[in-house]
C-alpha cells in the first residue's frame, strides 16, 4: 500500500538525489580521519586537543539539531538541503585563512560551521529516506543511502592524504625536532597550506550541488499525516519527551556514532602508535568503511527477507562486542584488522536504529528525527574521551619510567575499551529497549 505521506508519486529521482546527498556527507564527514593526524603534526598538537576534530564536528549536531528543524520548518525539505549545502560551503571556506595562519581555531571553526550545515542536511534525508516507503524496508533504502555514504568516505582519506602527501611525513617527524624554530615554522606552514586545494574543490562541489537542489524535483513529504497505528501510539501524547523508546533511542545513536567515529578516526592515528608508517596507515579507514559497505550491501539484500530489523541490530551488536575485545588483546596488523572490522559490525546500527525510533510517531516524526540528528554528536564526546583516556595512560606509564612510544602504543589500545559498554546498551536496545513504552495492541 502506498505511503500516505508522500505527496507525489516515487520514482528514482527522489533516491539518485538523497543518494548524492549521502555521498557528500560521506565525504565530508571521513576527511576527519586525516585531518586528525595531519593537524596534530601541523598545529603542534597532542593527542587530547587533535580529537577536537570529531569535537566541533560533531558538537554541531547537538548545539544544531533544534535550528535545524527549524530550517525545514521555515523552508521545507528540499529548500532546507540545499541551504545547509551553502552552510557546510563557508565552513569549508574558512579552511584558507586557517591554512595560511595555522590557526588550530579557525580549522575547528570551519569543522564546526560544515557540521552544522550537514546537521541541517541529516536531519531532512535520514527521516525522509526511513519514511519514503514501507517502514519495514528502510533498512534496506538507507543500507543503499548507507553504500553511498561509505563509499565516499574510502575515497575521502585517500584523495587528501595525495593532497597533503603523507607519504613524506615520516621523513618531516624524523627531522622535525632537529629543525631550528624558524626552519621548524617553515616546514610546518608549508605542510598546512597544502590542506587549500582539496577544500577549494569542496566548495565548488557544495554549491554545484546546492544548486541542483534548488532546482530539483524532489517531492516533499508530510510528516504531519498519521496511519491509524501511529495515531494510537500517540493518545494521551503531548510531547515526543512521552515516548521512552525514543528517549533511549537517541542515546544508542549516540553511541553508536561514538563507536563509528572512533573505529574511522582513530584507525589511523592508532596504527601510527603501533609502528605503522603513514603511507600504510593513511589507508586503514578505507578499510574501515570498506567493511562498512560489506555490511550494508548485505543489508540490502539480506533486511527484512531474512533477518528483521531488531535482530540485525542485536547480531552487529554481538559482533562489535567480540572485535572490541579482539582489538584490545590482539597484537599488531590483527588489532588494527579488528578496529577496521568494526566498521562491518557499525555498518547495520544506523540503518536499524532510525526506524526503530520512528516508527509509529506520526507527527511527532520531526521532533524525534531533531532528537536523534542531536544523539550524532556522541562523535564528539566518546572519541575525545579516547584521546583524554590516551593521554592520562601516557603519563602515569612515562612517570613510571616507560618510554613515550611504548606508552603511546599500549594506551592507544587499552583505550578502546570504552566502546564495551556502549556495544552493550546498543545490544540492550536491540532486545528490549525498542519496545519501552510502545503499544503492542492490534
């Protein structure tokens, strides 16, 4: 039966559009991962302040989330994309005066002003791609948005680490002490300013993109409408707040944003730790969101023909509980390998979680989806608690008379133990927690 809410017929337009969107978010969104390393040499940083990288990335999603709404409100889905592409273009622009400074702000600045732009933009597509057809197949739809988005995220790391050549950074942090302090200067503002190109090339992707919004077909939905299902969920309802499931929901997205953003982001400075090269490291979040689309391609084929939504959250739950403690106890190449295989085990969670939370809202939809674009910035807290946890390690070891590259190297692994919980709780909300609250009559 056809969706009430879609007010034109579906076609392909709407997905191809959505899935460019996804695309760019990808893109975006995995730069991150190299941006982590690259302004940690270039800003002189250590590991605590690099991981304000996923921070202002992030924490835009929460301090934005209720001005996003807000935007779709005021200009309607289509309208609303298309200015939160404008959004993440002037973020991306201040990219140049920060290069040309090396001003550590400026880059958390500019990270900070493309999250918000791409909050506005998360919290239009994922809602409308969970609710532009059957809710039991939008696993399946966002596994398709989900194959977009990663892909773009292995090309991300790849095409700026060509950019910022990190191939000779190896040689840069082998001289780099020994440099006086105008020569170390040098050195490093000529390693920032190569960050000009590829963000120059962002933003005339943005606006080409934006543009094509504007200009597009694509149908807006109404989130208003209810089925006679949804109607009963919300008697007696004056706020989403009234809604338990989706309370806790939007906390297991936030975990499970932390738990994807430190298996994408931290792959590389983590490798690094162990010994490994850049020009090797610089690949292992391709890895990562290669795993990722594995994952969603079997989704796509696999939800809800033979497994159901819950279930295929409880299984990627299990699995990122068993690679968590694969990645702790392991040694080298195999710890790394199992980091990057959480990447499968996350792939799922986005896609499951989302419908999960929204169905039966009705018109509580948008407020939920705000809700959850908010719960987005656990990649915020949880990898910078990663980096603080890295840090804490490192000096209690170094005062105990280890050297600083054993200490680094075995903090950076231990650290990794704070995704255990959250597994645990994503695994709970699998089970159990997806029904709190919800009426199970008819």
């Amino acid at each position: 039966m056809e969706n009430p809410i879609v007010k034109h017929k579906r076609n392909i337009s709407p997905i191809a559009i959505i899935g460019a969107l996804f695309f760019i978010f990808g893109f975006v969104t995995w730069l991150n991962s190299v941006l982590i390393p690259y302004l940690e040499i270039a800003c002189e940083l250590n590991k605590f302040q690099s991981y304000f990288v996923t921070f202002a990335f992030y924490m835009a999603y929460l301090i934005m989330a209720p001005l996003s709404t807000a935007t779709l409100r005021r200009f309607g889905f289509k309208n609303g994309m298309g200015v939160g592409l404008l959004i993440m273009a002037f973020g991306a622009l201040l990219f140049i005066p920060a290069a040309l400074s090396r001003t550590y702000f400026l880059f958390l600045t500019g990270l900070f002003i493309m999250g918000s732009g791409l909050a506005i933009l998360q919290t239009a597509s994922n809602p409308y791609i969970t609710i532009v057809g059957p809710i039991e197949s939008a696993v399946k739809r966002m596994s398709i948005m989900g194959i977009c988005n990663k892909l773009a995220g292995a090309l991300a790391p790849i095409m700026l680490g060509l950019f910022l050549k990190l191939d000779d950074t190896d040689h840069l942090l082998a001289r780099i002490n020994s440099l006086s302090a105008t020569a170390r200067a040098a050195a490093l503002d000529e390693m920032a300013i190569r960050v000009i190109p590829p963000y120059i090339a962002i933003i005339v992707v943005l606006l080409v993109l934006a543009y094509l919004i504007f200009k597009s077909g694509l149908p807006e939905i109404d989130t208003n409408a209810e089925d006679d299902h949804a109607a009963v969920q919300a008697v007696g309802k004056k706020s989403v707040f009234q809604f338990p499931h989706v309370i806790l929901g939007v906390f297991t997205l936030f975990l499970y944003v932390g738990v994807e953003v430190m298996a994408g982001d931290t792959i590389i400075s983590y490798g690094l730790s162990q010994g490994i090269p850049f020009a090797t490291a610089k690949l292992f979040t391709t890895g990562t969101l290669v795993a990722m689309v594995i994952g969603y391609i079997i989704g796509t084929f696999a939800v809800p023909r033979y497994i159901s939504q819950q279930n295929v959250l409880k299984v990627s739950a299990l699995l990122g509980l068993v690679l968590t403690i694969s990645a702790v106890f392991a040694e080298g190449y195999l710890s790394v390998g199992s980091v990057a295989l959480l990447g499968l085990a996350n792939s799922l969670m986005w896609p499951a979680i989302w419908p999960l939370t929204l169905a039966g809202l009705g018109r509580y939809t948008k407020a939920a989806s705000s809700l959850l674009i908010m719960g987005i910035s656990g990649g915020a807290i949880i990898p910078l608690i990663y980096g603080a946890t890295i840090d804490h390690q490192v000096q209690q070891s170094m005062s105990a008379g280890v050297a600083k590259v054993m200490a680094t190297a075995d903090a950076s692994q231990q650290a990794y133990l704070i995704m255990l919980p959250c597994y645990l709780v994503i695994f709970y909300y699998a089970v159990k927690g997806h029904r709190l609250g919800r009426e199970t009559k008819g």
